[in-house]
C-alpha cells in the first residue's frame, strides 16, 4: 500500500513523508521509517531526512545574526 503523503526530497529525489514536530514545523522524514499511522515527528522512531540527505546543506537557512546585549 502506497502512502498518499509520498513526496521526494527535490535535491536527492529520496522518498520522504512530511510529518509535523511537536512544535508544529514539518520535519522531512525518511519515508521507510514511518508507518501509516504516524503523524508526529517522533526522534526514537523516525530518521530525518536532514540527516541523511546528500544536499542537506542545500536545504538549511541562514542564520539569524543574534542582537547584542546592551
């Protein structure tokens, strides 16, 4: 049975479900480690793909520069 929240990763083309965190982001999953039920990002049961991907660093933003202390 396919997954009808199957997408790919646009730089590796890898299979990857978008699930949220408990914060409320979308966190790209590697599709293989989460089953159907699963809707919440889950860091002992799923592997994200930030953390497999090839051209992760293609993917980051920026950093905010932080404000001085007065």
């Amino acid at each position: 049975m396919t997954d009808s929240r199957l997408a790919h990763c646009k730089t590796c083309e890898a299979p990857i479900i978008w699930l949220r965190t408990t914060s409320g982001s979308s966190m790209p999953t590697d599709a293989a480690t989460v089953a159907p039920e699963d809707t919440v990002f889950n860091m002992k049961k799923h592997v994200s793909h930030f953390a497999t991907c090839p051209e992760a660093s293609f993917h980051r933003k920026p950093c905010k520069p932080r404000s001085k202390p007065a």
